[in-house]
C-alpha cells in the first residue's frame, strides 16, 4: 500500500511565506511525493461485503500507522520518516490490487510533528479505497473557492467533482416526480452509499424476520373469520410498542384522535382555520353545526385537516378486489385543557350538481362516527407514508445528498458540515424503491393507494413542496401552531431548529466573513442551483432559492438541510410502530367505500377495515421499519471528524451541550405528560435519513 505525502520542500524562510490570513503565498510551496510502503496481508471487503476501518497516524519522526481492520484487529507499523515535512497539503492513498477483492475503508490518516508538542495534521478520508485508483486527501482544514487565491487546490477540487459527477449522476424512477440518483439497484450505487456490514446485517435480519412473523400470523389465522374489532388482538402480539398498547386500548377516544394531529406521527396537516373552508358544505338541518363551527373561529380556537390532496386518487386494485381511497376534512376545536376534538368529519368532497355529502358528528351512532374516523386515519395513514414521510423526508433528503456530492468537493466547509446527515440516505432509498413503493412491492399489495394511485399522489404533493414548509418557524406561523402548549411536536421542532441553525451559523461565520465570500463562491452557487433547479424540478416559484446572497441566507438553506434529514424526518418516522401497529388506529386500506348513510353496523365496520393478511403485512412493515435501530447514529454524535483544528470541534462541542439541555427538558416535560411526545428527542433523532 504506497501512502505519498504531498509536502513544502525544507525551505528556511517557509514562516515568512504565510500570509496574514494563513494562504500559503505559491512561491513557497511545491509538491512532491515522499513514498510510505505499506503491506498489508488482510483487507476489508471480502466477498460477504465485510466492512472494516483503517486509522493510519504518521508522526513525522519514527512514526506509528495504525490501522484497524477486518474483525477490529488493530496492527501497528513502524515508518521512519527522515526527513522534515514542513506543513503538509495532501497524503495520497494507493493500493495495489490483489486477485481478491481486497478493498479497506480508510477513516482519516493522521501526521503528527516531531516532538511531543509537534502540530498533528489530519487527513479525513471515509472511502473505500479499491482497485488501483489513487485518493488524494487534502488536509482537513475547510477551503472554500475564495480562501484559495493562489490555486493550491484548484486541480484537486476539479478533478474531485468531474469524477463525482460520474459516480453520482441524476434520476428519474418516474416522470414527474423529484429526481433521485441514477441507479435501479443496490450495486448501481457509489460504493461509498452503500450499507457497511453491520447495517446491512441488521436490517436484513429485521426484514426476515418480520417476513417469518406474517408467514406465523398467516398460518394461524388462515381459517379464521373476523367478526370483531378485538380480533385484531390476535397478530398483536409480536413488535409492538408499550405506547401501541396503549393506543389499542384507547384509539375510540375523540381525544386520542385529535392527539394524533398535534402529536402523531404526521404532524404536518393541521392548521389553524382563518375560515370555513369552501369545500365544508352543510346538509339540512346542520345549522347548530354550522353556528358552533362559527364560534370556534372566532375564538380562534377552530383547526382544521383537510385531506384534499387524495381527491381523484386511483385507488388499488387487490389480488382482484376493489379497495377505496377517501379525501376527508376534519374540523377540530382546541379547549382550555388543551385536548384537540373533532367536531365534524366530511369524507368526502362536494360534487357539482350532486346533494352536499354527509357530515359525521360525534352525536352519530357509535360505529357511525367510529367508522367516520377510520376513514380519516386511513387517510392520513396514506397522506403519511408517501407525502410527509417519503416525499419530505427521504426524497428531499436524496436530493440534497446528490447535489452535494455532484456539486461540492471533500474540502468545502459546507460539505464537511452535511456530509454526515447524509449517510446512508441513498441506500435506503433505493431499498424502498426496490421494496415498499415498486411494483409488485408492499403498496401494490396492501395499500389502498398502490397500483399506481401511490405515484399519482408522490407526483401531485411534489408540485406544490414549498421552501417554507421546512422550515418550522414559518411553517408553524403559517399552520397558526405557535403558542398551542399541547403541540410538543411545535415546541420540539422549534427549538431544535434553533440549536441547528447555531450550530450552522457556527461554522459558517468561521469560513465566510462578508455577503460577498458567499456570493463569490460558485461551487457554493452550484450545489445550491443543483438542489433546486434540477433536483426540485425548479422549485424557485415556491421559494426555494437558486442563488445564495448572504451569510444569513446560507445559514437559513443549510439549517434547512440539516433539519429535513433529522429533526423532520424523525418526527414522521419515529412514531410509526406507535400508532400503526394497532390496525384500526390507521388501516392500510380500506374494502369499502366510504358510507353515505350513518346506518353503520360492526360488520360494515370489519368489511371495511383490512383483512388479516392486509393487517399482518401491515404490523411486518411497521415493525421492521418503526421499531428503534440498534444500530443508529444520534444527531450530532458522530465520529466522523471532517474538520480539523479546534475552532470546529469548539461549534461541535456547543452543540452537543446544547442537544443535551434539549433532551434534559423534553425528559422533565415528558414525566409530567400522560402521553409523552419523544420522536423529536436528540437521542432518539438519527443524523441521517438511514431508515
């Protein structure tokens, strides 16, 4: 294994030649190569995809090279260096390769000085080193355009980004929707995206074994008839959560479902009403309804879900079997107490010509008004999975991640700053275009809107994806949250993208000090035109930026960033194996189509909701999916250092106190609540979209 060491010659006026702003002036520095071999007999990537990381420290007198590899074994190399280094730009990584497949995975080299107080320079690699290619790792000091007036890095930032752009090209899994990186498989990724051994272990373990838990569920219920709600008891018994218990001993609540708007695992669609909304026609005899909903907004205490987003969704067709789909609106007041109530339910959208639909009340008949509410569920169970979960969350995330690794080299601040919030975000996503949303996949087979409803629906939400909306301050002043004491998901959301946006202003007042340093910086320009031109499909009219003008303005964009592949896609995903795992709390689909009378009986009720092969595929999937990842980075926990020098760790290390005082109050708050709201806490917050 040849390492070079890119270095000055010795040169006696080198401390001469640095520049009050530390550049290096070029008359002052050259490159050369100085050769370290090493040998190494084992490697890290056999045929199983074993995964392994290499540590190399090079003192640059009488140095050790750790490196640590296959099953964590470390070995130690003695290299005399004789030589004086200087300062040091890049080291550069070659193997040779062997008839195996011998790949290793390089973590960052390191050079130390000589003597005990010899300045340590680290090199931050995190790749694959394969084949017989070279990497060429520059010193992990951030380096934007602007702070490289003389062209030390120029070649290297160039060369990165051509053969990045290879490797990371955009997508299109189907027209009209956000772009995705190329590739319909697994092995068509970049190898660095792909899951390292732990992680691909664990989630195909997880995914066998909730196959084998459905495959039981099927056996024992195959000859079985549902004739009652509480016999969805009988394939709830593998998975669950203590808080799903709970839900499936309390989902006929009023309060419990309007819970779940503040505080589910979707809390996206509420909104404040500013009106009656146009589509909220009144039948006879409705007038009482129509005075108390009047009240309500003028008290400012009347909320709204309008589900109109599913109106006109093909709905699927199951092994021969209709399912239906329904567009619901919800209103909601909000008591002194807190608790969130329903007080109409509409299922359906008024028709031109046709008399109003029904509106459900909480006075109906008791499986009158409980079916009015599965419907709403199922509905937001859809709303859910393909538009606040997959679509703002996990697609969104890809672009951001293609754009930056297409758009800015391993040097640039801002991709050191993201590129842990990325990690993994590709694999998964192709997993779930392979898996979940495919054809033939889970949603074909137990979604109301599979079949190619699900497409429609990721298509149509994706047209009107606005900037604002990832943002909690204005997305929560605009939804009318702010203030509501019984909204922990507002609260939660609010502060933790305050600590991020510190955070994000932390390390870029280190590397930008005017407007124009960020004006000037066209790979910066790049990254973020690429975001929202291509990869949004030019989102510029829905108040997504194309350029960045200031340093506020680039603080804001990254927090964004940041936040949609935390802190947003936690809370939607994280509350899944919560509130899904009890069937009638949010079925996957529904049999029948949405009742027009209230002459509603329990056997309408069980013809309607899923069966118990739909509700068992559905319990498999939540659990794989929503179940807590042993094997998970927190946000702002990981280990990966792609800055060096000790003002980034000082804005790491403030950020990580802050996380902690976060979780310290939500812990108090949450011990005082009946229902504690935990899927915004720091350390149950991955850094990444990975699951």
């Amino acid at each position: 294994m040849p390492l070079s060491i890119f270095c000055p010659p010795p040169h006696p006026g080198l401390r001469n030649s640095i520049t009050e702003n530390g550049v290096v002036e070029p008359t002052a520095w050259c490159s050369r190569p100085l050769p370290l071999w090493l040998f190494l007999r084992r490697f890290a990537r056999g045929p199983e995809g074993r995964a392994s990381r290499a540590h190399p420290r090079i003192p640059s007198r009488k140095p050790r090279l750790l490196i640590l590899f296959c099953l964590r074994q470390e070995v130690e190399f003695q290299v005399d260096v004789s030589e004086y280094l200087g300062r040091l730009l890049f080291v550069k990584l070659r193997k040779r390769h062997f008839l195996s497949d011998d790949a290793w995975f390089c973590n960052w080299i390191s050079v130390q000085g000589p003597g005990a107080s010899g300045n340590e320079f680290r090199f931050p690699c995190y790749r694959w080193v394969e084949g017989d290619g070279i990497l060429s790792l520059p010193e992990g000091t951030g380096r934007t355009v602007v702070d490289d007036p003389q062209g030390l890095f120029k070649k290297h930032r160039e060369e990165e980004l051509a053969e990045r752009r290879k490797l990371y090209r955009w997508g299109n899994w189907k027209d009209g929707l956000i772009l995705n990186i190329a590739g319909a498989t697994i092995n068509d990724l970049p190898v660095d995206e792909r899951f390292l051994e732990d992680k691909r272990i664990d989630f195909e373990a997880s995914l066998t074994k909730g196959l084998a838990d459905l495959a039981i569920k099927d056996s024992l219920n195959i000859l079985t008839c549902w004739k009652s709600l509480d016999d969805f008891n009988r394939i709830f018994w593998c998975g669950q959560s203590k808080l799903a218990e709970r839900v499936r001993d309390s989902w006929k609540e009023d309060a419990l479902f309007g819970y779940q708007f503040l505080n589910g695992t979707n809390p996206m669609l509420l909104r404040r009403s500013v009106r009656l909304p146009a589509r909220l026609e009144f039948p006879p005899g409705m007038g009482e309804l129509q005075a108390e909903l009047e009240k309500e907004l003028q008290q400012g205490t009347l909320f709204e879900a309008d589900f109109s987003l599913l109106d006109g969704i093909k709905a699927n067709v199951i092994l021969c079997t209709q399912q239906y789909v329904a567009a619901p609106l919800v209103m909601l007041k909000l008591q002194p107490d807190g608790k969130l109530l329903p007080m109409a339910i509409q299922l359906q959208l008024p028709h031109k010509g046709s008399p109003p639909p029904p509106l459900f009340l909480p006075t109906d008949p008791p499986m009158t008004w409980l079916l009015a509410k599965c419907w709403v569920r199922s509905s937001d169970f859809q709303l859910h999975e393909l538009h606040s979960h997959l679509l703002r969350g996990h697609l969104v995330a890809e672009v951001i991640a293609v754009a930056t690794m297409r758009c800015l080299p391993s040097i640039h601040p801002m991709f050191k700053l993201l590129i842990p919030h990325l990690r993994y975000t590709m694999e998964i996503n192709i997993r779930a275009r392979t898996g979940l949303v495919s054809d033939s996949g889970v949603f074909d087979q137990v979604v109301s809107t599979g079949g190619g409803g699900h497409v429609e629906l990721l298509q149509r939400a994706g047209a009107f994806l606005t900037y604002s909306s990832f943002c909690p301050p204005d997305d929560l002043a605009d939804r009318g949250l702010l203030g509501v004491k019984s909204s922990f998901y507002a609260q939660d959301a609010l502060r933790l993208w305050e600590i991020l946006s510190r955070y994000v202003e932390g390390i870029v007042s280190l590397h930008y000090k005017t407007d124009e340093s960020v004006r000037d910086d066209i790979e910066l320009q790049a990254w973020c035109r690429d975001i929202t031109e291509i990869g949004l499909l030019g989102a510029q009219d829905r108040g997504f930026p194309v350029t960045l003008q200031s340093k506020d303005q680039l603080c804001h964009f990254v927090t964004m960033c940041i936040f949609t592949c935390t802190g947003q896609h936690s809370s939607t995903h994280l509350g899944q194996l919560d509130w899904y795992s009890w069937v009638p709390n949010a079925p996957c689909t529904m049999r029948l189509p949405p009742p027009t009378t209230k002459d509603v009986t329990l056997e309408k009720v069980m013809a309607t909701l899923p069966n118990f092969h739909q509700a068992s595929l559905q319990m498999s999937i939540t659990w794989q999916l929503g179940r807590r990842q042993p094997i998970m980075v927190a946000l702002g926990q990981h280990e990966e250092e792609y800055f060096s020098g000790p003002e980034p760790k000082a804005v790491l290390k403030k950020f990580r106190e802050e996380l902690a005082a976060l979780e310290k109050d939500i812990e108090i708050r949450n011990a005082q609540l009946d229902w504690p709201y935990e899927y915004l806490r720091p350390s149950l917050v991955e850094n990444s979209v990975a699951i």
